[in-house]
C-alpha cells in the first residue's frame, strides 16, 4: 500500500475546472516532486490534498480517503502544509506564525518549536520580527517550520525555491533532505525549478494544463531529450 | 503567552489612574469620560470582530441595539429585573451576532460590510413599525432605570466595565487563540491550510464580539434612562466607533480605548467652536492625516515614541 495515492484526482473553483484525471502515488520515505509552470495546478493538486478546494476523484493517505474531510482533519492525520511564504501571516511575529501552526498538536508544541529552532536557528534568534520584515529566505523557514509545528509525517511543500537566490535554495534542499533522511518525513513538492526537483526528488511528475504530461524517475527524465527541451529548458 | 511583569504594572496603572480620576477632575469631565469608557467598549467589540478578523462591520449598531432594546423593553414593559435582563440581553445578542456570521461564511470584504450595514437599517425600521408599544416606535423609550446616581458612580460603574471587558480581552489575545483570530485576518487560507476550522474561528470572533456589544449596550442604556433610535442607529455613531477603533489602532485593546478617549475628548472640546455636524469634519480630517502618516494608529505613536525615549535614556 502506498503512503499517499491520488487516483483520477480532478479540481474545481467554482465552475472552472483546474486539475483533469491526475493520478499520483507516493511511497512512505520518499520525496516526490510535481514539476510545471505557471497556472499548471500544482498548488491546486497541493490545495486538494488539503481540502481546500472541491474535488472529484480519491486522495487516500496510507488507505485511508481523505475526501470530504476538513482541513484541519487532514492536518490531524498526518499532513504538513508548507504554502508558498507569500501565504504567511505578514504582520505576525515569526514565533506566532509558528504558533499557529501548533494549534493541531499542542502536546507536541516544545519538541516540534526545538526540531523547527534546530533546523533554523534564524528563527529562534528572530523570533519576535515580524515575517514582513523579512528575506524571502527567512520567510520561506517560517513556512517549513509552521508546517512542521503541525507535527507531520506527509510534508507538502509548494513552490520551495521561488524568488530565492541560488545558495538559498541549496540550504532549502538540504533542510529538505535532512526532514527526511534524519526525521523520516515523507515529502511532495511542487517546483518550477526543474534542476531543483531533479536533484532532490526519486521520482517526478509533470503537469501542464492541469494535465498530468508525463512522470518517471529522476533518471528517466534526465535521458528524455524531449522533455528536457520542453519542461527543463534543454538541460 | 508572554506577559512580562511590565505588562501588569501598566495595566495596574492604568486601573488605579481611572479609579483616582474622580478626585481630581470635574462632574462635566467624568460625563465626558463615561460615554469615552462606553466608546471604548463598542470599539473594542468592534475591533475583535472587524480589526482581528478582517471581516468589516458596518453594522455594529445593530448588536448594540439588539442589547439596548432588550434590557429596556424586559425592564420597563415587564418589570424584569436588571440583573435578570441585562443576560438576557447579552444572550439575544449573540444570538444575533450568530445572524451576522451566516454571510461571513460566504463573503468578505465590500460586500459583507454592506450586508452589516443593511442588518442594521433593518432593525432601525423594525423597531420602529413592529410592536411601537414596546420599542416606543420612533420617539424611543425614556424613563429606563438606570443603575446608578451621579456622575462619579456612573464613571465608576463604566470604568469598571471597561476595564473589565479590555483586561478580558487582552488576556484572550494573548493566547494561542487570539493569535489565531489575528491570522484569519491576514490570510484566511493560510489559517485553513494550517488545520484550524475557520469557521468555528470566525464563530468565536463574532460570539465574542457580540457578547460585548451586548454588555456594552445593556449598561449604555441603563446609564442613559432613555433610547432613542435614530441616535442608536445613526450613521455618525457607527463611524465614531470605526474610526475610534482605526485612529487608536486596531488588532490591540489599548488602541481603541485611546482612539475612544481621543475621540470623545476632541468632540466634545470641539463643541463650543463647532457646534453642529462640522465636527465631525474636523475628526475625519484627522483621521485622514494620522492615517497617511501612521496606519498602525495612535497606540503605535505612542509605542514608537516610548521606545525612542528609552533609546535617548540609554544613550
């Protein structure tokens, strides 16, 4: 049984229709990547995944149908959430917006606040600035370290790398690499950056259109000339 | 929840400053002070729901109303007593603070203000056409009990009040849930995307917002002896509460008591030079300016220029 399954998955806001027949597995310990560019529906597939948009289709989390059910019941299942750091909460401290992700695991507030300052010691050292003052590199630890304040085992991270600077998102890989080689954690990112999701994912969907075009390994898709040239820009 | 000990001395400062007050100031003064403490209190119900949330109210009056006319129709029709109908008209309330979550729950902005703004206009007429043998119809209701006699009590009986809804609410802000009131305001989807329930958020805000302007209501009208609805629901005294709200400062509980307090005092120093509605061009400019050049509001000027006084005293 997988981790994560994603059969047929179609997206709605209002009558226009996002996603179309997307189908996604995810195995326990892995990190996957959904590639494409912009208005391809990746935060929609990660919007799903949440509840946070009408679905069609079946998303089940280690057998277990996450359709119909609440937000902040998928959260309690297992699910982390990190939406782009535009999605913070701008006027908020770091150490607020922090708690408001520990609102779904209060008994796990001091060991998942020592793992996110661990990971992060910028944020303890900053924790009373408020995130609007901040880099986009700072913002995007406070979005990792909120959705780990959830205590997940699932880490959903969208759009990583956008607006950084190349040495930000090496670190922001490693951290990614870290939560899941030291902390077990189970990752799915989206990513317009290709060469980032190629060097950090084992396997790697791409959607364009709200389709899904075409998905393998890492490998697989470095030898395909063709997708190189046009998701990769002919890398 | 980060209280620091600074945190009680100001606010037992401020307690025993408001309750010293008396000895030392005029009659006059101490009226002027109690439709501030009122002030403060609607604005600060105001703010919990529209500063914290997002969610613009244009129609705070109808809660307050919903308050006032309760308590004064149990107490002066039917001779219930005020400890009885004062709960019972917080209850009302926020029964129907609950009325004005349901379009929360589908719309934001422009839009939810102008439905607010309708449930009030709605209840001006209602109380007007419907059943005028209790509401009084368009004249209002005057010879309410009052609960006090003279201005030092009443002072003493809104401050309380006051201080007791502010210290209330500063202490619930302070913790996670306020927190997480805060953040509906800023991103609503973020909130949800985090695995809280924004509905059962926003239920909170505006019970909690109604149970105020409940309160506030009930002991405005017990301290007037009289209603009147088109000074209830005037246009004017729903700005004066926004604008309270805004020029002290919203998403805190000192900013609106200062905006409330700033407000009440300018208006009513203005009086003699500007007698008529022009006062309240003269509080709209104001808040223009101090808008343009510090949107956080006076509670932010003060902070800022508390700061830079101990930096200088560093130094």
């Amino acid at each position: 049984m997988s981790f994560l399954e994603i059969d047929n998955l179609s997206a709605f806001y209002g009558k226009a229709q996002a996603l179309t027949d997307i189908s996604i597995t995810v195995q326990p310990g892995e990190i996957v990547a959904v590639v494409g560019p912009n208005g391809a529906g990746k935060s929609t597939l990660l919007d799903s995944i949440m509840g946070l948009v009408k679905t069609e289709g079946d998303i089940r989390l280690r057998g277990h149908s996450l359709v119909g059910r609440s937000s902040s019941e998928i959260v309690r299942s297992g699910v982390g959430y990190a939406p782009e750091r535009f999605n913070l909460f701008p006027y908020m401290s770091v150490r607020d917006n922090l708690m408001v992700g520990a609102f779904t695991a209060r008994e796990d507030i001091q060991s998942n606040l020592d793992i996110v300052h661990k990971l992060f010691p910028r944020l303890k050292e900053r924790e009373g600035q408020e995130t609007s003052t901040q880099s986009g590199g700072e913002r995007q630890m406070v979005s990792f370290g909120r959705a780990l304040m959830t205590s997940p085992e699932l880490l959903l991270i969208d759009e990583p790398t956008i607006g950084l600077a190349p040495k930000i998102c090496l670190e922001i890989a490693e951290v990614i690499r870290q939560l899941n080689s030291e902390y077990g954690l189970t990752v799915v990112i989206t990513e317009q950056n290709a060469n980032f999701a190629l060097s950090l994912a084992s396997r790697i969907y791409v959607l364009e259109s709200g389709r899904m075009q075409t998905s393998g390994t890492e490998a697989e898709l470095r030898n395909d000339k063709r997708l190189l040239d046009a998701y990769f820009g002919g890398h | 929840m980060g209280l620091r000990w600074f945190h009680y001395v100001l606010w037992g400062g401020l307690i025993a400053g408001m309750f010293l007050l008396p000895q030392v100031v005029s009659n006059g003064t101490m009226r002027t002070m109690i439709f501030a403490n009122y002030l403060a209190i609607f604005a600060i119900s105001w703010d919990v729901l529209s500063g914290r949330t997002g969610y613009v109210s244009f129609g705070h009056p109808f809660l307050i109303g919903i308050g006032a006319y309760t308590t004064a129709i149990l107490t002066k029709r039917f001779d219930v007593p005020v400890e009885i109908s004062i709960p019972i008209a917080v209850v009302c309330t926020m029964i129907a603070g609950l009325l004005v979550l349901l379009p929360a729950l589908r719309i934001r902005g422009s839009y939810f203000a102008l439905v607010t703004l309708a449930f009030m206009e709605l209840l001006y007429q209602l109380v007007q056409v419907i059943r005028p043998d209790l509401t009084g119809g368009t004249r209002g209701m005057s010879g309410i009990q009052t609960l006090t006699r003279g201005a030092s009590n009443g002072y003493y009986l809104s401050t309380a009040l006051m201080l007791s809804v502010a210290v209330s609410m500063w202490l619930l802000m302070k913790t996670r849930l306020g927190t997480a009131l805060a953040a509906i305001g800023m991103n609503e989807e973020s909130v949800r995307g985090s695995g809280l329930s924004s509905t059962r958020l926003k239920a909170f805000a505006f019970l909690t917002s109604a149970f105020i302007a409940g309160l506030g209501g009930a002991f405005y009208v017990h301290y007037l002896g009289s209603l009147a609805p088109r000074a209830l629901f005037d246009i004017n005294f729903l700005f004066t509460i926004i604008v309270a709200a805004l020029l002290g400062g919203t998403s805190t509980i000192v900013g609106p008591m200062i905006g409330a307090f700033f407000m009440t005092f300018l208006l009513e120093y203005l009086r003699p030079v500007l007698p008529g509605a022009e006062r309240y061009f003269v509080y709209g400019a104001i808040a223009l300016l101090l808008y343009m050049y510090q949107p956080k509001g006076l509670v932010e000027l003060v902070r800022t220029g508390v700061l830079r006084l101990r930096k200088g005293g560093v130094a």
